[in-house]
C-alpha cells in the first residue's frame, strides 16, 4: 500500500487544490477529513464527493459538534477563557479538536503524515502541528500553502488545469472561520485597524440598534456547565445555539480588537461570539456568589493563563492538563441560576441565586438586627495594617 497523508479538508479552493498538490509533491496517497464544529455551510455528502472528485482516495466526514461543545468549550466556560481579556478563543478551541481527529483517522488508516491548509503568517499551523505532535510524536505534519508553495492564483490556475468540481465565485474580501463558539473575521480593508468595521461582514449578530425590546432568560448551571434555560434542560451544545440566537439577535458579542499573534505579529480582528459573550458573563457572577474570595483571586490568574495556553496552541501540553484539574475543582459549588437581560448589544446580570452561595443575607445587610459584629473590625485593621505600619515608621526615621 502506499504511503497516505491525511488532510485536513474543508471543501474550499485551498483544500480541494490541496488533494492533487499533495499528490504530486509528495507521492503519497491523500485521505481528506472534514470535522463538523458548527461551522454551517454545504451539505457534509457534498464536501465528501468534492474531495473524492478532487482526487482524495478516501473522504471521511466527522460530526464533532458534540464533542466539541462538551469537551472543548465547557472547559473554556470554566475558565472564563479569553485572550487578551476579550477574544473567546473561537478558532484556537476547534484546532485541537480537528487535530485530534487527524491523528486518529492517520492511525486508523495507516498514515505516516497529516496536512493542513494554514499558512506561514497565523496562529493556525502551530496549533495543528503543535496538537499533532503532542498526540502523535511519529507523524509529520504537511502545510501545502506553506510548505509546497501552494498560492491563489496557482490554485485556480491548478483547479482550471484539472478540471476540479471547484466553483469560483466573486472572491470574499474577508477570510473567515467559524464555528458554534463564534465566528473569526479579518483581511481586506480590516487590515487598516483606523477602518470602522462594516455591518455586512456580520454574520452571527444583527446590529444591536435594530431589536430595541430586552429578552430576559434565566440560566441554570451544575458545577460550572449550564444545563437549561428558563427551565427547559439542554445539552452544552443546545445551550450555545440557543443563546447564539437569542444574544445574538441583540448583537451581543461583536469585538473588535488587535491582537498579539504568537508569531510575533499584530493583528486586526473582528469576532462575534453572541453565546460564548453571554455564557461567560452569567458563569462569572455565578462564580462571584460561589467562590471563597482567594479562590476567586487565584483563578482571574490561572484563566488568564490558560487563555493564553490554548491561544498559543498547547492544548494538550502538562501545564493545561494541570490547570484543568485545578479548574474542574473550583467548579464544585458553581451551580445555581443566573438571569440575563439582553439588550442593545450587553449581556447584562439582574439576578443570581444558588443553594452553594456564599452570600449571607444577615452578614451583609445594614439593617438593625444584622450579624455582623462590628465591633471586631478595629482590632482587625490594627492587625492588617500592622506592616504598613512598621515600615513607614522606618521611612520617616531616614527619610
């Protein structure tokens, strides 16, 4: 049998060139896999035949969605994850999941090597290629466009020579990736970050001043997973549609922002994440009420480093294995119910209750009958600020 490479295929111009330009480079046999994540888009049976008639010797088609919305974005919700305090890790939660897949159908099938379309420039290919080696240290990892100078215009120029079943439509000004987390827009005119973003490259959220009525939901949460809303039980993957639509529909989750790349560069970026935006703001008052206040503390510096492991493509490296296990446990009493109002654009909390709350009525108000003795903070601040004390004592005797 001869040698195979599985691709990470997507139906587009680069992937479907991919197949063929592999083959001749290389020699080797392609596999072309498609992983669902939500992304939307053609008919799976139609992404399959594409790559068969672009020369793939197999075509295999995943529907990953509920894998990706339980073991991927679940743990993201818990941690609150987001770059750069904004972005909610949209493209860099699905690369391991595809990853994962690749190295499983190479194994099933027998490959020596995987490919991806990525190029030299993004964050993408050290995600790939980073999950892959974590995953599968024995195979080698292909980049066409980087690697075997794959460019546009020799794709269409390939595409017209071979007659693939490729249609070639008026060209997107934007590149784009999306999946059920959000959906990632950059290039074009967005290159120059002074230029104010359009309302056409929208796709997830309508403008927020369009839809003026609120909509309120309550959120229900079990150790850090929501698992209804306004009573109705979902699964991880219902609850990130649903609340794409309805958060969604208010124009929740649009950021702009410039972002560090890990290659070294900066980068103009447009996200809308409507669900994930949402999710994360009703997870974090839920913490708020739940979590001891050092816990808390601790955690806002775990969940930013942990964004930034999986934004740097480590998602299966020992430190993000060790920050889960510390994650998951803080998640223990994190359940309870959170009321959102949705409006022009803001998911904004009204509510929150919880059998695990940490919040004591008869503690914390100024009412006559309240048990909070206030007669104990005196000696308290004496205590607190005894080092301050102490040393500015010190100060003022050299000073």
């Amino acid at each position: 049998m001869a040698e195979r490479v599985v691709l990470a295929y997507s139906g587009g111009l680069d992937t479907s060139v991919g197949i063929g330009w592999l083959a001749d480079a290389t020699g080797k046999e392609v596999v072309a896999l498609a992983v669902d994540v939500g992304q939307g888009g053609e008919d799976v049976d139609d992404i399959r035949q594409r790559a068969l008639d672009c020369g793939a010797v197999e075509s295999v088609v995943v529907d990953a969605r509920d894998e990706f919305a339980a073991d991927f974005l679940m743990p993201a919700l818990k941690a609150n994850a987001l770059y750069q305090k904004r972005y909610p890790l949209v493209s860099a939660l699905s690369r391991p999941l595809i990853a994962r897949h690749l190295v499983s159908i190479a194994k099933e099938l027998g490959a020596d090597s995987v490919a991806h379309g990525c190029t030299g420039k993004g964050n993408d290919q050290v995600r790939f290629e980073a999950a892959v080696a974590a995953l599968a240290p024995d195979l080698t990892s292909i980049a066409p466009v980087r690697d075997l100078a794959l460019t546009r215009d020799k794709a269409i120029a390939y595409a017209e020579e071979h007659g693939l079943p490729i249609q070639q439509s008026k060209k997107n000004p934007y590149s784009i990736d999306k999946n059920v987390w959000g959906r990632a827009v950059e290039t074009g005119f967005l290159e120059d970050p002074w230029n104010a973003p359009v309302e056409d490259l929208y796709e997830y959220t309508q403008d927020p001043d369009e839809y003026r009525e609120a909509d309120e939901i309550t959120l229900t949460f079990e150790a850090g997973v929501p698992v209804a809303i306004d009573g109705q039980s979902f699964d991880p993957l219902d609850v990130v549609q649903e609340l794409n639509a309805v958060a969604g529909k208010h124009g929740i989750g649009r950021i702009d922002i410039v972002e560090d790349r890990l290659v070294g560069i900066k980068s103009r970026e447009v996200y809308e994440a409507p669900g994930a935006v949402a999710l994360i703001a009703a997870h974090e008052e839920l913490e708020a009420l739940t979590l001891e206040r050092d816990l808390a503390r601790y955690k806002r510096g775990v969940e930013s480093t942990w964004a930034e492991l999986v934004y740097d493509g480590l998602w299966y490296s020992g430190l993000k294995r060790s920050l889960d296990v510390f994650i998951d446990d803080t998640q223990k009493h994190v359940s309870g119910d959170i009321r959102l109002k949705l409006q022009g654009g803001r998911a904004v909390v009204t509510g929150r209750r919880s059998e695990q709350s940490l919040y004591d009525f008869e503690l914390a108000t100024y009412d006559t009958g309240d048990t909070f003795d206030q007669s104990l903070s005196k000696g308290f601040i004496e205590l607190w600020s005894l080092p301050s004390r102490i040393s500015a004592k010190r100060d003022l005797k050299s000073a």
